[in-house]
C-alpha cells in the first residue's frame, strides 16, 4: 500500500474557488478531498492545510470567525493546520497617486517547501499529493524529486489554479473538478469536544 501525505495551500485553493464562483463549497473536508483523489492501493496517511489567519482590521470580525470556524472544523478531521502571515505593504493608485495599507500573505510556500522536505526525509510517504498552482513550489518539488527519485511528487490544481512550471516539475498532475468539491464538504453542523457546536456559514451555502 502506497502511503500518501497531502498538502494543501490553503491560500491557492481558497482564491481558485473565490473565482470560480464556488463559495458554496468553502466549506471543504480538505482530508476527505485528498484521500478522493486516491488511486487503488494508495492511503492517505496525513494531511497538512497551509493559510495565514486574517488579520483584525476592525471591520472584518465575521470573516475571522467564519474562518476560524472552518480552521477547527478541518482540524477535527484530522487535518494539521500550519499558518503564515500577512505582511503589510502600501499600494498606490497608478492614475491618481493615492496609497493606501494592504497585506499580502506570506510564508505558506516556504511552510509548504519545508513539510515537503521534511517528510521525504522522514520517509513519510511514498507519494506526495500538493494541492497547489503555486509555480513558487516548483524548486521545492523539484528538489524533491531529484533526492528521492523513487518518491512521486502529484500536483492536484484547484479551480481555476494552473502552472505550466508545476506540471513540468511533478511526477503527474491532474485538475480538481466541482464534483469532487461538492461530494467533499464537512457537515454542516460539527460538535467540539468541549460540546460546542461549528455551524457552516449561512453565506457558504
């Protein structure tokens, strides 16, 4: 049996199903996504989820929960959960000049690059599944494969996510279709341990 670790650049796939149009499937069993990508004789043995968690602006207190919510109901799947963060940068209008504060995410490839390399050397899977079409993870993948060439790289794009270097770079690709998506989400009602009860949002339906 062939052991399979996932990861799953939360960012990439997030924005892929933002314009896709496809809010309704945000509430994504990210596990039980991988393991459907699965062939025979293949078993999802982890699955790593990589996001930045959004930062408070003082206008934007339902996104935090919303997503809150779905970081701890994927992790009650059995999902590890690595975070990043995001930078701020100042953008500027080119017409008109005027600037204001952004934030732009950062770290969730290098966080991504490094379980990846962690993993082969641990000898933790025989093939890696990287739901990206990040081209940033492209010498990572690579260097993956050069050190352990009897390790597969398999690079999974979400919606509307797509590299030419990443399909270069992989032992084989394939592309995420919105039936997988929908046969995938969490249930809509997720109790906690403690008893807490994680509803999906009523925007995400």
């Amino acid at each position: 049996m062939e052991r399979v670790v996932a990861y799953v650049d939360g960012f990439n796939l997030y924005f892929g199903l933002k314009h896709s149009g496809f809010k309704r499937y945000y509430w994504l069993d990210a596990a039980a996504l991988a393991a459907s990508l699965l062939k025979p004789g293949q078993q999802l043995v982890a699955t790593h989820y990589f996001t930045a968690r959004i930062r408070d602006n003082g206008h934007n207190v339902a996104d935090r929960k919303r997503q809150n919510d779905y970081l701890e109901a994927v992790a009650l799947q059995g999902v590890q959960c690595q975070f990043g963060h995001y930078l701020e940068k100042t953008r500027e209008c080119r017409k008109c000049h005027a600037s204001w504060p952004d934030y732009e995410e950062k770290m969730t490839d290098v966080n991504i690059a490094i379980q990846l390399l962690l993993d082969a050397l641990d000898d933790a899977f025989d093939v890696a599944l990287v739901i990206s079409g990040d081209s940033d993870l492209t010498t990572s993948i690579h260097r993956v494969r050069q050190r352990f060439p009897a390790k597969r790289v398999i690079v999974a794009f979400p919606p509307r996510r797509y590299s030419s270097e990443l399909k270069r770079c992989a032992s084989g690709y394939l592309s995420i279709g919105e039936d997988k998506l929908r046969a995938n989400q969490l249930p809509d009602s997720i109790v906690k341990p403690d008893g807490f009860m994680l509803q999906r949002p009523a925007t995400w339906r």
